[in-house]
C-alpha cells in the first residue's frame, strides 16, 4: 500500500491532521493500535482554547461540539475562603475557552474521516517505521494475521507518550527535559448536575481542588494527592468530605454531590522532545511533550502542532516549498514552552508541596491576590488561558 503521509496514532493529532491533509487533496493513511470502541470510551477531559475551537468549526468537524460543548466566559480562582472570578472574554478581547471532553472530539474525527473514505486502520499491531531519514519512508505493521507495508512520502507520529516513533530514534538524537511533580490529582465523575457555571481552581491548606462540568447530569472534579495513592483508599463517603473541605466560602456555596462512577489518580509531569523533526518524521502531540494539565493544554499543543505540520505539507506539494518542514520544530516549539511556563506557573501557584512550609503557602495567597486584583496580571493568565492565535 502506498499513500502520501502515513499516520501513527488515531488521537486527536493524528486524526485531526489526516483530516487537514484530505481537505487539500492530500491522501493519508492512520494506524492506530487500539480499536475504535476503544478510542471512542477512553474518558478524557478536555477544555479547549479558542483557537482549537475556531479550527474544528472551520473544519466542519463542529458542529456537535457548538451544540453539546459548554462555552466558558472565565474562570474562578478560590482561595483563603473567597472566590475571584477572572473574565477571560473581557480581558481578551472576546475570546473564551469550550468544554467538550477528548473521546468526544475524537469520535468526531473518525466519523468525519470515514465518511469522506479515510483510510483508519484500527488494531494494527507491531507497527514499526523505517527509512525515514531517506526519501522513501516505509511503515510496517501487522493486521488481521497479516503482515503490511505502507509506503509513504513522510511519516507523523501521533502516537502518544508510549509510542513507537519517538522510541525509533536513535540513542542521543533527542534532548528531552523532564520535570515529575510530587503530587497527582485524584479525580471523579459523578452523576450530579453542575455545582458552578464557570470552572473553579481552589488553593487551600490541604491543597489544590478543581470543580468542571462534563455535561448537564455529569460534574468532573480533581483534588490533589500523592501520585502513589490508591483509589480503595477512598471511599465516597471520605472523597465528598474532602472535596467539601477544599471547596468551603465563607458564603456557604455548598457542591452538589452525587453518585461517583469513575474514580483515578493522575500523574503530573512535564516533558519535552527537542528537535520534532528527523529527516522525513515528524513527532506531534504527546510524543513529543506532555504537559500537567492545570493549564489544561495537552489537546490544544496537538492541534496546534498538526495545524503547523498540516500547512508545511500543503505547502510541499503545492509549491516545492519545504520552508515550513524546516521551521516546524522551531515553530512548535515556541508555543510548546510558553505552554510549559503557563502550566508550570498554575501548577506552583495552585498546589501544596510536600514539606511547604506556612511561608510558601502565605507566598501562594499573595500571588493569587495579585493575580485577581491586578487587571494586567488578570489579562496574562487569561490571554494564556484560552489560548494563543494559531500559527
């Protein structure tokens, strides 16, 4: 089989630039190890920025999120027992972020590839790439007991933190950096309509607390924890009494609790792959930065990287031009750090570090204080907080 650019990973990056390639004429084919039943029911957050947003709808892949996704004008930061609400859409000049979790974006994805006779290849096993820093890439893979090669102009690899394609490079063609936080996030579905209309960032004395909406009848909420902790440690009964706790005003505002039906603990890491080009591989997405999600950008950096990557292979075959296959590194990389520092600064501003003393969290308050009463410190986090223009 032969196709133009051959796809690893039937994410949100890898799905989301086959369609930006087939929406200019250019073929691909995914390969993705899990199968669609499985892509479509892993239960994943996702905020997502303006940007990411406005291409979905320019895209014709939507329509569905406009319809069931809930549009957030600000936030609220919550702390010392008082809440402050940041106006994301005032302070930038009317943009604002959606919450439409990532298995919903996904399932939008496949459905607008395979309606227009995308190729997807679902359950391929041992996919290996090879020859990509010489002109005629080559993807093989085995599906249905039998073995297949995928001839291709160029490869992406999509294909997460795990993935093949990052760990096809060899020993010292990549500087990574890495930063493990020593707390996780414990968090919870629960059956129970929303408790705010806008999401809620909490620092308290026991730590951080995060309240979202997944729809009408479903609320997600996270709380800081060890990342070593164990979700049998917590019975339903202790996690609303934490959760209470954490989210307390001196007001009253009380959180609506419900029947939990998923319970788990998040790691919170950030990591970063430099360069994100090898030859004729291109890395995007998760496997090639990771990023804790209080800043809520893993889904957003994939799109923007394959908004990035998307353009320069047009450009490619339109034009001969390689100029943007060039600076796609480069180019990624810029808003990939400015997304770390965000992420970083939100996480250190928000979380209790094991062994802080009452100086750093007084330190916390102040920064918090300064951030909501300042409109230039406001209109930073917010600007950063939905999101950049795309590239």
């Amino acid at each position: 089989m032969r196709t133009q650019v051959g796809i690893v990973g039937a994410g949100p990056a890898g799905l989301l630039l086959s369609h930006l390639l087939h929406l200019q004429g250019i073929d691909s084919v995914v390969l993705e190890i899990r199968s669609r039943e499985e892509i479509e029911a892993t239960l994943r957050a996702g905020v997502l920025e303006q940007g990411t947003v406005d291409l979905l709808t320019q895209t014709g892949v939507g329509e569905r999120m406009k319809r069931e996704g809930f549009v957030h004008k600000g936030i609220e930061l919550r702390f010392d027992g008082r809440s402050h609400r940041i106006d994301l859409t005032g302070l930038t000049g009317g943009r604002a972020i959606t919450v439409y979790a990532q298995h919903e974006v996904i399932k939008d994805l496949v459905k607008a590839r395979l309606d227009t006779g995308g190729k997807i290849v679902f359950e391929a096993q041992d996919v290996n790439i090879h020859n990509f820093m010489a002109e005629k890439p080559l993807i093989r893979y085995e599906h249905g007991g039998v073995e297949h090669a995928l001839e291709c102009d160029f490869i992406a690899g999509c294909d997460g933190f795990h993935g093949v394609c990052r760990r096809s490079l060899p020993k010292g063609a990549l500087t990574v950096y890495e930063r493990t936080y020593p707390f996780g996030w414990f968090g919870i579905l629960a059956k129970a309509p929303p408790s705010t209309e806008e999401l809620i960032y909490t620092l308290h004395q026991r730590g951080f607390a995060l309240v979202s909406t997944r729809s009408p009848e479903v609320q997600r909420l996270y709380f800081q924890c060890d990342p070593l902790d164990n979700v049998d440690n917590w019975p339903d009964d202790r996690i609303w009494e934490e959760f209470q706790a954490r989210l307390a005003t001196r007001d009253g505002w009380k959180l609506i609790e419900g029947p939990i039906f998923q319970k788990g603990v998040v790691a919170m890491r950030s990591f970063v792959a430099e360069p994100m080009r090898f030859g004729r591989l291109f890395l995007a997405g998760d496997s090639a930065h990771i990023v804790p999600p209080t800043g809520a950008k893993g889904l957003n950096l994939a799109v923007a990287d394959v908004n990035v990557l998307a353009k320069a292979l047009v450009a490619h075959y339109r034009t001969g031009s390689d100029d943007g296959l060039e600076a796609y590194s480069a180019t990624c990389l810029r808003r990939i750090w400015k997304a770390q520092r965000f992420s970083w600064w939100m996480t250190s501003m928000l979380h209790r570090s094991p062994g802080g003393d009452a100086f750093q969290h007084r330190v916390q308050l102040a920064e918090l204080d300064y951030v909501t009463s300042s409109e230039a410190a406001s209109t930073s986090l917010a600007e950063n907080y939905v999101g950049f223009p795309m590239d």
